[in-house]
C-alpha cells in the first residue's frame, strides 16, 4: 500500500563512534530488527574509498554514500543534503545513517531542522557505538569522540567479549563522567536489543546548537594501492609496521590465495577472507590523526615492501 505522501514521515537514526568500534556490525544487526520496514541506509566515509558501503550491499535497502570528508564539515553539507533528499523519494520508512568514525556530528539536529524536506523527517536520536578495549585510549587523544558523546542518546559499549573487566570499567566510568544522563547498554559483535530504542524515543542530548565543531583538517586520510602480486605474510608484516601510527586500515586486497578484507583497528590487524563482488580492490584506506607520524611511517615502510606499493596518496 502506497504512503500518504502528505503526512509521510520517515524515522531516522544516525549511528556514530570512533574508528573501528564496529558501527558497520552495529548497523548490519540493527537492520535485522526491521524485517517488513522499508530501509534506506546513508553511509559517510572519510577516505576516498567507500569500504563500509560494500560491507553493507547485502542489506536490502536503497543506499547512498558521502566520502572523503565527513557529513557534518560545511565542504559536504551539500552532499549530505542531495543524498538524503534521494532517499527520502522513495518514501522509506526508516533511515540509517553512518557517520564517519572521524566525524563530529554535534550539528546534526540543525542540518536536519534546515533540510529542505524536513517535515518528512522524523528524527529519532544518535547511537555512539564505543570500543570498550580501546575507547580510553582514542578519549583522551581524539577530540570528536567527545563530541560524539556529546549528540547522542544513548551509548552502545560493543567487544565486551574481549574486554576486560578493567577496560569495561574504565570506559563505563569515562561515559558516565562525560555524559551522566546518557543510557548506557553493553553487547558484542554489535548485537543490539529492540527494547534500546525505547531511550530513542525523545533525544536527551542537548549540546547541538552551542557546542564547537570541530572540524575533521585535524585528520589524515591515505590511501595505499598495493599490487595483487603481495605475498600474504608480507602483506601482515606492511601492515603491522603501519599500524602503530594510525587509527584505522580497512580495504579489501585480491591476493594470490583469494579476496580479503583488511581490518586493522590500531594494532589488531586481521586479513578476513571475502566471498562476495568487489569492484574496487587493492586500494588500503589508512586513516590516523594529525599529530601522528602516518605519512612518514608509509613511506619508510614502502620502502622494504617497494616491489608491492604502487602508489602512497
């Protein structure tokens, strides 16, 4: 049955936290819990390579993507806007959208309030997924993951399988000292509960309007293509030498023994074997922050694995 495009509404939620604290995990089992709802999905990525939108394909739901900056910088409101206004043409009933882990997304609730079709959007509140093995770290070295904790109504502390019980406490003591008000759930591998949307239901975040935004030139985004001639284990060894000075590498590399997925996340480096079509492959998106030596670091590395890099951008 077709909506009543008068008094059609599409409920949002946007989906937020650090570099690899499994957003993509999170919004794939998120999706689970819409079976019969029409689903949109806006994905941002940060680099130029549109690695999480793949990881989504399988999802059946129309899809746009924003790269190479992040959503809420003023150089791609207009991109954020074009995207969503063709989304909401096809009148779906929910839409995800997924921020880049290098994103501040304190202005969201004023983009949206300013959107052009704004009164078909039923904005229903932020997400922030935490890594509760790394999220002290990136707090205290990473400004916009304050500023994620600052938009959202609700916090998802994922991995607490491989947490300690040390690391789940301090990173439930830092949420709770930054964001008292904010409701706090655990899970792993992203699994989310229905009744969590429920907090949803009137946003508490209140800092959207005067809080700074901080702006993502404090960043740094590579992009490595590497040849498909790259002997895995040598592959592994690149990677660990590049790991310590970023944040996050992601890509998927063809090899002499298949398709893989690169997910490296700080010095967690994994090669995950992939069955599904990729377009674009051999391209490694390193992403880091400013004060870190990342481009240096590729090039010193590029150096014993010549015969693999093509090309350091």
């Amino acid at each position: 049955m077709r909506k009543d495009t008068d008094h059609y509404m599409a409920k949002m939620y946007v989906i937020t936290g650090f570099l690899g604290a499994g957003k993509t995990t999170f919004l794939k089992e998120f999706a689970r819990l819409l079976t019969g709802e029409k689903l949109a999905v806006l994905v941002n990525e940060f680099g130029k390579e549109d690695v999480d939108s793949k990881l989504l394909r399988e999802l059946n739901a129309a899809m746009e993507e924003v790269h190479s900056g992040s959503i809420f910088c003023a150089c791609r409101i207009e991109q954020f806007s074009d995207a969503l206004s063709r989304l909401l043409k096809d009148n779906p009933d929910i839409i995800l959208v997924e921020t880049s882990g290098l994103s501040d997304p304190t202005r969201i609730r004023t983009l949206l309030a300013e959107h052009s079709n704004a009164d078909k959007i039923d904005y229903r509140g932020c997400l922030c997924i935490a890594d509760a093995v790394r999220f002290e770290k990136v707090y205290s070295t990473a400004l916009v993951c304050g500023k994620q904790l600052d938009i959202c109504d609700a916090v998802i502390i994922n991995k607490t399988d491989i947490a300690s019980d040390e690391q789940k406490q301090k990173t439930l003591e830092l949420i709770k000292n930054h964001r008292p008000d904010v409701p706090v759930y655990l899970t792993s591998h992203g699994r989310i509960q229905p009744e969590w949307l429920y907090a949803l239901r009137k946003p508490t975040g209140t800092k959207s309007a005067n809080s700074y935004h901080v702006k993502d030139v404090s960043l740094q985004s590579r992009l490595v293509t590497i040849r498909d001639t790259f002997p895995m284990d040598k592959l592994m060894d690149f990677l660990c030498c590049i790991a310590p000075a970023s944040f996050r590498i992601k890509g998927f590399v063809q090899l002499q023994e298949g398709v893989f997925f690169v997910d490296a996340v700080g010095q967690d480096v994994k090669l995950k074997p992939w069955d599904k079509e990729v377009e674009s492959l051999n391209r490694l998106v390193v992403l880091a922050g400013r004060g870190l030596p990342l481009l240096s670091t590729l090039k010193e590395a590029g150096k014993s694995f010549n015969d693999y890099i093509l090309s350091i951008e």
